[in-house]
C-alpha cells in the first residue's frame, strides 16, 4: 500500500517552469535530464537530496533551498521597505524573510497544464545558482574530495541545478490542501518556515505506545513459555559437524572466505580513506588523491565492498551448511561451487571497475548499464546487477542440490525447508532492484531502492542469519531440532511483523505522505522489540558453550568456540548498533533533524559491520575450524582471537570517539542553525569538526590492524594447511 501511495503521492515534475511573463525558466525534461547528470557522476556519494545519500558534500536541496530563500527574502525586502536585505534591522529583516516564506509555500503549480510558475526572483535565483553550483564543482577542498572542474559543461550544469532546484520546490511548497510541503517541511529551516508538522510530533508519540506494548506482551510471553530461545538440550551431544572432517566441496569454500577477508582489508582501507576526506579534504598527507581518486568513488567501493565480502561470506556459509544437513555430497558438487566462485569474482571486479569507468565519464551512453548506476548502496551498473541475480539463483540451485536427501528424513526437513525457503527470499527480494531506472521519479526510486537497503538486509538477511545459526546449533548437536524450528518461527514474526512497514521510516521526508509517516512510525518502533531479545540470545549463546550434560556430568566440548564468540557480539551490536542507536534516529522528530548527518552512519557502522559483519566472520571461522585437524587450527586460531577482540574493541572506539560525538553536535547545528548549515562548508570545516574526525583515526587504526588485518591471515593460513594436509594425503595413498 505504501508502495502504492509512493507513485500516488510523489511531487509533481511539471512540463514546464515558467516565470510570471511567461519565459521558459526551466523544463521538466530538464529536471529529469539533471537527474541522470547527478546519478552518472556519483553526486549521490558526495551529497545527500532530502537527506537521502552521502555525507561528504552538502545536502543539495537544503542548499538550493536556502539559497532560493535568500534571493526571495532580498526581493522582499526591496518590496516591503525600499532597501536591501542586509541594511535591515533585525524586526524588518523577520518581516521580509517571513514574507519570502509566504511566497515560496504558494503552490503556483498547475495540474491541468503541468505549468509551474516561478516569480521573478526565484527564476534569478536558478540563473545564479547555475554558477554557484559551478564553483561548487571546481574546488576539491569546498566539495569534498571531488575532482578539479569535475562537471563543466554549462548544458549538464543547467540541466543538475534544475533538478537540484525542482527538489527545493518540492521541499518547501505545500501539497494541494495542506499547510506543509511534499517532503513534510523537510529540510528544517526556520527562517523559512519549513519546521515539523504537527503529524511528525504526533506519531512520535504514538509509536512509543507501540514500543512498549510490543516489549510488555513478547516479555509476557517469554515468561509464560519458558522454552523459548536458545535452550541447551542437556544430553549428551553427538555433533554432526566434526573439524578436520569437512568434504571436497566444503573444503573448496575457503577460497571463499580468503577472498572475502581480503575485500574486506581492501573496504575497511577505502573506508579510511573515504573519512580522510571529512577531516582534510583538500590533501590526504600532502598527496593530491582527488585528482587519481576522487571522493566518491573511494565512498562507492567502500560501501560495494562491504556488501560483496558480506554477501560472499554468507553464500559460502549457505553451501557450508546445505551439506551439513544433506549429509551427502551430490555428484559435481566441486565443479559447481568453483564455477559460482569465479562467476561472484567477475561481479565484483567488473563492476568495481566499472564504477571507476563510470564515474569518469569513459562509458559514454553506458553508464548506467556497465558504469556507476548512481543510485547509492545499488552503485553497481545493471548488467552487474542481473548476473548478480543470476548468480543468487544458482546458488539457491547449488542449495538445493546439497539439501535434497534432508527433505526426506522426518527429523530434518522442517528445519531444512525454512533453510531453502529463507535462502530463496534473497534473489527473489533482490528484485525491486530493478523497478526503477535513471530516469524514474526519484520519490518512487527511494521507496524500491530501501526495499533493498532495509528490507532485503535488514528483513530477509537478517532473517536468513538466523536460520543459519539455528541450523549451526542443531548440527551441533547444542538444540533439539523443535527448539531450532522454534527460534526461527518466532524470529521470522518478529522481523519480519515489525521490520517490513517499519521499512518506510526511511520515506518519512521523501515525497511520500502523512500515511506513509502514521504506518511507519507504529512499527519502526516496534523493531526495537525484537532487537531487546537478543540480549536474551547473547547470554543463551554463553550458557550453551558453558553447558554440562546431565547425563555424565561432564562440560559440553565446543570445538567451533570462536564462531559462538562472534556470534555473541552479533547479538550485542544488533542490540547496540540497531536497536539502540537505530531507535535513537528512527522516531520521526528525531529523524527530522538527524538524517543525513553522522548520527546516521553511527548507526549504519555499528549495525552493518556489527550485525551482518560478524555473522560473516562467524560463518568464516566456522569453515576455518571445519577444513582444519586439531593441531592444525593452533596456528590460525591465536589470529582469530586477536581479530575478534580488535574488531570489537576498534569499532567501539571509532563509535565512541567519534561517529556518536561528531553526529551530536552536528544534530545541534541543525537545531541552531538550520539543516543547510550543519551540512555545509562552515560548519564541516570548523576546527571542532575536524578535530571529531580526526579522532576517529585510534579506533580505525586498531580496527584494521588489530582486527582485519589478522583475520586475513588466520584466512591465508587455513588455505595453505588445508592444502599441504590435501597433498601430504595424496602422497601418502600414493
């Protein structure tokens, strides 16, 4: 239904832009034009538009906005008092930027002919701003880290402030038969009158019944049904997954997971590099990285990189675990798990370097296809993306090949038909993916592209994670099979019940409606709920590993005690980084304020390396200790430990002593000053600011050395055992 409304409801584009003597202004060919301009040159990880993208530049349409209701304001106050804005008294100036606000929130667009009129300063103020926006793009220092002169045909630089100034509009006049705008005031400017509606405050309110009525009744359940969660069986256990006992196609998966340690060395750099560009912009150590790498393609890989090594790690985990509970290999198995490696790495690098290509501009007419689509977490051109879709179903394929034999025992297909079935979710929940193209309206691509940021990650990934684990704990032989199916019933409820129309907290200032606002706000608060149990699963994950069999008394040996470990800090960060932080910008009065400044990548940090991450080096170090003997996993083992305490500790830090400070005081400049300013030049040059940014660096310092760098040779080192322990049995037979 949101959906729905999302086309229903979008700010009109007119057919045209005119002024009150009738003079083409702008058209909205052109504002569609200027659009793909700001999506084939990656503006969208430099800048945000309606707080929806990076943070590197400015908010565009907050920009555009102020700008338009500075040259209003002047217009007005040469009207009302005879003298420019700036020779005012202070009373005098309120009186002519309140009338400018009058005049921008008159909606002078016409349906019946699709014109729209601009009155004479806000159609001086598009000519200007073509330069203004000009200047913008030549200076590396004032615009984040782009390239010198990045865009500079006056065609493409008309066409983008056109569209920059079409969602100014949209942001500031009212919807027909209302007192607010298409984007329900947002962004926040005072001056202007653009400040939240009564509906942002209200619902608010409203979702906090929703929070803690969710939290009393799944509480009341966990404590009227006492079986629920994690619960040991208190036997003796017969684990089904022994190290050093792993088949040729589980042991063929390593290559896997080496190569997703090694993209994830290789994000967590670009990451670094991409923050060196908030705390020094116009040089990175007195090197002029911008010219070789600007800003936001370093942002592009660094965000792609992180979904390809995560995604990897969970395909392979999936084939790891398909063959542990089908228990016999399917013939072909081997060639069919190298094939879909080298088809993921074709994915990975040429879309990467299609990016690149891309962005500077060597595609021509095929940016959007083989280059750098634009769209931020979906950067990757079309043509990557369907193979990319391609390769899912043939993974889902390789899955259900492993499985067969378990659909047919009793015991193990129920839990085996939820694997599939969450497994099969991913491709198929992919596809939203591609219902938009760069020319679709951008109200309607934002509603499509979170049905791929949250709902597919955030819904059927995380759905997907904990089948995995139940999955893990039942080959284990740590839970019965009931209490595995168990877990994953009430996990898909709560996700998924709170988490699919909770999507929408994302739509709350993007061109969607009141109704979007009400729905959303009612369950984004209601996602916490299930965020809270997993405190209860942390603690259950540490009983299970400390468990005694009832039956002789002795503790419960668990070889894999590593992947539990970071299966642990899955339930923290989860309830840290998504539960916590998530519900701290979620409400709509807070988001109002909050989106698009550091608060959100805190979140986003803590969240996506936290949850999802973990889960990955779970599963990695799950098939590490798998493929190896006793005696061979003493090596590899003392890295992981030193990894998992470095990524935990490190991403504390860089929490702690920056991304959470820096994203609250940049909160209180918007409330000071506006949303323009605190995403603006001068409140990101202060010294202050920079100085937050800086001291990011100690936590990514221990991150990548203490915690990545040594998980990438836990990685190498299980590759080559495994492989000397391969040879070394050949020679033997021989």
């Amino acid at each position: 239904m949101i959906a729905f409304q999302a086309y229903q409801n979008a700010p009109p584009i007119p057919k045209a832009v005119l002024d009150t003597a009738g003079q083409v202004v702008f058209t909205g060919a052109e504002v569609t034009a200027g659009q793909q301009v700001f999506l084939k040159y990656g503006l969208m990880e430099n800048g945000s538009i309606w707080g929806h993208g990076a943070y590197l530049g400015p908010d565009f349409s907050a920009r555009t906005l102020h700008e338009l209701g500075l040259s209003v304001s002047r217009e007005a106050a040469r009207s009302r008092f005879g003298r420019d804005l700036e020779a005012l008294s202070a009373s005098e100036r309120r009186l002519a930027v309140a009338d400018a606000a009058r005049i921008l929130k008159e909606n002078r667009y016409d349906p019946q002919r699709g014109i729209l009129t601009f009155t004479p300063a806000e159609a001086r103020s598009f000519q200007s701003q073509i330069a203004s926006w000009a200047d913008y793009f030549s200076d590396p220092a004032a615009n984040g880290g782009l390239a010198a002169r990045y865009i500079r045909e006056a065609k493409e630089l008309r066409e983008l402030t056109a569209f920059f100034v079409w969602t100014a509009w949209a942001s500031i006049a009212n919807r027909p038969g209302e007192d607010y705008s298409y984007t329900n005031n947002f962004p926040y400017d005072p001056e202007l009158g653009n400040t939240p509606t009564s509906a942002t405050v209200l619902w608010s309110a409203l979702s906090l019944v929703t929070l803690l009525t969710g939290t009393a009744l799944v509480l009341f359940a966990f404590g009227k049904f006492d079986y629920l969660g994690w619960k040991g069986t208190g036997e003796h256990v017969h684990p089904k997954m022994l190290p050093g006992g792993a088949t040729p196609g589980q042991r063929a998966l390593v290559k896997y997971f080496v190569a997703a340690a090694l993209l994830f060395l290789a994000q967590v750099l670009l990451g670094g590099a991409t923050a060196h560009y908030r705390a020094d912009p116009g040089s990175f150590y007195g090197f002029d990285l911008a010219t070789w790498l600007p800003s936001n393609i370093l942002r592009t890989w660094h965000l792609q990189s992180a979904i390809f090594w995560i995604a990897t790690s969970f395909v392979a985990g999936g084939l790891l675990l398909a063959q542990s509970l089908g228990e016999k290999e399917p013939r072909g198995q081997v060639p069919a798990v190298h094939a879909l490696f080298w088809a993921l790495v074709l994915v990975v690098v040429g879309s990467l370097l299609g990016e690149l290509a891309g962005i500077r501009q060597w595609l021509g007419e095929a940016w959007f296809w083989f280059g750098h689509q634009g769209w931020e977490y979906l950067d990757l051109g079309r043509a990557w993306q369907v193979l990319l879709a391609v390769g899912l179903v043939g993974w889902v394929s390789l899955l259900l090949r492993s499985v067969l034999p378990a659909l047919l025992d009793p015991e193990r297909r129920e839990i085996t038909t939820l694997f599939l079935l969450a497994a099969l979710a991913i491709p198929v929940f992919y596809l939203p993916a591609f219902f938009f193209g760069s020319t679709t309206h951008f109200t309607v691509v934002d509603n499509w592209r979170f049905w791929i940021i949250h709902l597919w990650v955030e819904g059927f990934f995380e759905l997907f994670v904990t089948v995995m684990v139940a999955v893990t704990f039942f080959r284990l032989g740590l839970v019965a099979r009931q209490t595995a199916v168990r877990v994953v019933y009430l996990d898909a409820i709560l996700f998924l019940g709170s988490g699919i129309v909770g999507t929408g907290h994302h739509w709350y200032f993007s061109g969607q409606s009141t109704l979007n606002m009400s729905l959303s706000a009612l369950f984004s608060a209601m996602e916490v709920v299930p965020l809270t149990l997993l405190t209860l699963d942390a603690w259950d994950f540490v009983k299970l590993t400390r468990s005694r069999c009832d039956v002789c008394g002795q503790a419960v040996n668990i070889p894999h005690k590593w992947a539990f470990y970071f299966l642990m800090a899955v339930g923290f960060w989860n309830f840290v980084g998504a539960g916590v932080f998530g519900f701290l910008i979620n409400l709509p009065i807070v988001s109002y304020f909050e989106v698009g400044t550091i608060l959100t990548p805190n979140h986003g940090h803590l969240a996506l390396m936290g949850v999802f991450g973990m889960e990955a080096l779970a599963l990695m170090t799950l098939t590490f200790r798998q493929v190896l003997s006793d005696d061979q996993w003493i090596g590899p083992e003392k890295f992981v430990r030193v990894s998992f305490w470095g990524l935990n500790i490190g991403l504390a830090l860089m929490a702690a002593g920056s991304l959470f400070p820096g994203g609250v005081l940049q909160v209180y400049d918007v409330l000071q000053n506006g949303y323009w300013h605190a995403r603006g030049l001068e409140y990101l040059g202060r010294d202050l600011t920079r100085l937050i940014e800086w001291a990011r660096m100690p936590g990514d310092v221990v991150f990548i050395g203490a915690g990545v760098a040594p998980m990438v040779v836990a990685a190498i080192m299980t590759y080559v055992r495994m492989h000397r322990a391969g040879l070394a049995a050949t020679d033997t037979a021989a």
